[in-house]
C-alpha cells in the first residue's frame, strides 16, 4: 500500500516518525513524507522521501508574520469553565497554547502548504496517511482522497484528552461566550473547501497510534494502537573517543535542541548544573550550544559539543541528566539509563511580558515569534517583534516525565529553582551510588520493550486501512 506522513517542519516532530516509517517501508510499502519546503532536506537526510510543500523559502515560525499563542487569560476562561482542577489545566494549556498554533500555521488561508498537500494525496491516491498533532490537514487529505488515515502522537495526548474535555463542557463553553472547540474552528475552512465533512474522526483520526508507555498515557476516547517509541537521533559519525568505554563514570547532560533555537540562555540552569557536576569524579558530556551557555565556561571535567545523538552517547552513561522532553525520556528508558529529570513545577501557562522591551533586561527565557537563533535574529525583522512572551522555565512536558520517572524509581527530580548547587550535587551522587535507581531504570525498559514494536504494527496498520477501504 501507499502511506503518505504528514509533518511538522522541527526534528522533534519528524525523528519520532522515521522508524514506523521505515518499519513500512521495509515491509514494502511505498512511503512519503510530506511537510514544508524547506523541510525536504532534513526528510531526505534519514533516508526516506519527502514530499515538499510550499514555497522552500518560507519558515512559519520565523516569518514576518507569524501567528501569536493564544493568550493567557483566554486559557484561563476555557479552564474556568471547563472546571479543569491546577494538574488538568497544565494539559489544556499544552494544548490551547502551544499546539493550536503551530497547526494554525499549517492551515492559514494564505499560505498553500495545506492546498499542495490535498493536491498531492489526490494525485498519489494513498492508502494510508498517518498525520501528527499539528498536522489536521492530513486528515482532510484523506478524506478528499479516500485514504485511511491516523494520528501518531509522541507519549501522551493532550489534543485528544482535551477534545474530550471540550465535548464534556459544551453549554458551560458556550454559556460563557467561548468557542466550543477552537481546533474544530482551524479545520472547518479547510475542510468546507473541500467538501469534507467536519466530525469528531477528522480531528483525532480513525485510531492513534499511541506511544506512552503505561501509566504516563492520558485517558482519551480515541481508538488507540499501542506502538513502542524506537528513538532515532539522526546519522552522524561516531566520535573517536567514544569507542572507547569510558574510564569514570559518565553523565550526559541535555537540555534540549528546540528551546535554544528560540530562547536565549537558559534560566541560570545550565551554569548551577555544571557547577554541581564540576566537583565530582565523573565524566559529562554535554550537547549545548554558544545560546544555552551564554558565556559559561564550563569545567574541565565537562565535554560540551552542539549534538550528539542520543542513541551513541547513552548506552555509555552511568546517568543522564535532562530536560524532561518526551524523545529525550524514551531514549534514556531504551538505553536502561536512570534519568535526572529538570522541572520546576510550575505552570507552563505562557503570559505576556509586563515590561516594555526597552526596560527588559535581557531576552533570557523570553520567546519572540518570527526569531530564531543563528537562523533569523531580531533586527532581520521589518520591525521589531511587539510581543514578548515569558516561557516557562522548564520543557513543556517536563513534569508528567518527571512524576512518571520518580515514582518508578528511575531517578530523581531537578530543580534549579529551589535546590543550591550543593543540592543538586547530591542528588546527582545519589543516582550514581544507589543501586535502586538502575534497577527503576531497567524496570521501565522492560514495560518499553513489552511493547509493540514498529515492525510489529505494520500488520495492524494494513488491516485497519483494510478495514477502512471496505467500508467506504
């Protein structure tokens, strides 16, 4: 069969996807991944088809006019009137914020990206379409071309869980002046265009293949495929010293790829890490950039490089230290590498700076649409960006992996904000020198490894698109 991916222009969306990709195609079935213009080197580059849409030349999020999140007291109202207790909140807030905006982008009336797409599954006629969370045009795709098509999310799901929520609290929403579905309200245009109609399938897929390992998932009513999350990293030469083992115990520490390209320093939690790292007798290696370090000068024990795939460096560590992001976390479990886990616990709700840009002091922990580091810098801009958001200062999903690691005893908690450098230190100790936390560290690999592989779910995948084509 023919199965056509649609995705995100970021590697955080696309990495996740190349095994069930490969998994297909080295089953023989024919496959294309389709995304922005610009994107189709980074597709080619793991060895799979792109599909590029659009003008090559236009980025979304670092265009002169790219779409702001939705503000913070909107998000308030919905939770308000959803009666979302403070851990619910955190959920919609993910997905009110953060993920309807990325999705607008792809469905904005003035750009063709979403037409181009339509356009190529009616030429390509394929059998399946498998679209992520930001990506509802592949879903009409499918539609207008009679394909099968669903949804693969990263480790849980917060459109689904919130869609859900949504439905649940229809009159109150409506009752208190607010759109009963704003996702709905993205797709409608696209979908009228074409003649599709709009229901609750076209927004959450015929099934969701589903990576969250059990008991870090959110309840949906969504028909879930279970499908185990194999971390691709991307192809890169191996180091000449890392073929050897090491001669100390050795840490990584991560911080992530996405928030440095639109987040300058890193909220003073990169410097009081490596101070606490600085006195120990291990080995780091550390995957940071010029933007994260901000003029640190990390200690002689400490090897800082941009990027290092996981998958080469992990197998090696004793422990990783990290951010808390979803590819990260399932990397380290499929390595049996107890994790340390950064996360300030506070709410991931994005709110307007109060300060003008001129009495700002600095632009740490602040994101600007339309900027991106070492790509696209403010002063590129026609004028400078007015809005000046304040980001939380720990990865979105840092606290459902952190609750999820600790309380299976795979490590530990990190707080820059509370904890002193000497705090931190001894936690990092504690995970080195405790033989409990490797045992929570293999615990969960086995729950991963139990289960469905990408190869394994080809099978399903041909029988649900089956399935789907006789009903039609």
């Amino acid at each position: 069969m023919r199965v056509l991916f649609a995705i995100d222009p970021s590697i955080a969306h696309l990495y996740p996807m190349v095994p069930t990709a490969w998994a297909l195609q080295n089953a023989g079935h024919e496959v294309r991944l389709a995304s922005f213009g610009g994107f189709a080197d980074r597709i080619a580059a793991t060895g799979l088809t792109p599909v590029p849409l659009g003008d090559a030349s236009w980025a979304a999020r670092i265009s002169d006019d790219p779409l702001e999140p939705k503000g913070a007291e909107e998000a308030q109202r919905y939770a308000d009137a959803l009666g979302l207790n403070p851990e619910e909140r955190e959920y919609w807030y993910l997905f009110f914020q953060y993920l309807l905006t990325p999705t607008a982008d792809y469905l904005r009336p003035d750009r063709p990206e979403a037409h181009a797409l339509i356009d190529y599954a009616r030429t390509w006629r394929p059998d399946l379409v498998i679209w992520d969370l930001t990506q509802a045009a592949g879903a009409v795709a499918a539609r207008v071309c009679g394909a099968a098509h669903a949804r693969l999310v990263f480790a849980y799901d917060p459109s689904g869980w919130s869609l859900d929520r949504l439905a649940a609290g229809r009159d109150a929403l409506v009752a208190a002046g607010l759109d009963p579905n704003p996702l709905a309200a993205l797709v409608r245009p696209l979908a009228e265009r074409y003649g599709v109609e709009l229901d609750d399938e076209l927004l959450v897929g015929q099934w969701t293949l589903d990576t969250a390992p059990p008991g870090l998932g959110l309840p949906t009513r969504t028909r879930k495929v279970p499908l185990r999350y194999v971390p691709y990293n991307g192809a890169e030469p191996v180091p000449d010293w890392l073929r050897e083992p090491p001669q100390r115990p050795r840490i990584c520490l991560t911080l992530g790829e996405s928030y440095r390209r639109f987040i300058r320093g890193d909220w003073n939690r990169a410097p009081m890490l490596l101070d606490a790292l600085a006195d120990l007798d291990v080995e780091v290696v550390a995957t940071l950039n010029d933007v994260q370090l901000d003029g640190y000068t990390p200690p002689p024990n400490v090897r800082t490089m941009e990027y290092l795939p996981l998958n080469q460096i992990l197998p090696t560590c004793s422990a990783v230290i990290h951010h808390g992001g979803l590819g990260t976390f399932q990397a380290a479990v499929a390595s049996r590498v107890p994790q340390l886990v950064c996360d300030t616990l506070e709410s991931i709700m994005l709110r307007v700076e109060e300060e003008t840009p001129e009495e700002a002091p600095d632009d740490t922990g602040i994101y600007r649409s339309g900027v991106e580091y070492g790509v696209r810098e403010a002063e590129e801009r026609e004028q400078e960006p007015t809005v000046r958001w304040v980001m939380p200062a720990k990865k979105l999903e840092a606290t459902p992996v952190s609750n999820y690691v600790v309380s299976r005893g795979a490590g530990v908690r990190l707080n820059h904000q509370t904890q002193s450098v000497a705090e931190l230190r001894e936690s990092i100790e504690a995970v080195l020198t405790d033989p409990s936390y490797q045992r929570g560290a293999d615990a969960i690999y086995d729950v991963w490894r139990a289960m469905p592989s990408p190869n394994d779910v080809v099978s399903v995948l041909e029988s649900l698109a089956q399935d789907a084509r006789n009903r039609r």
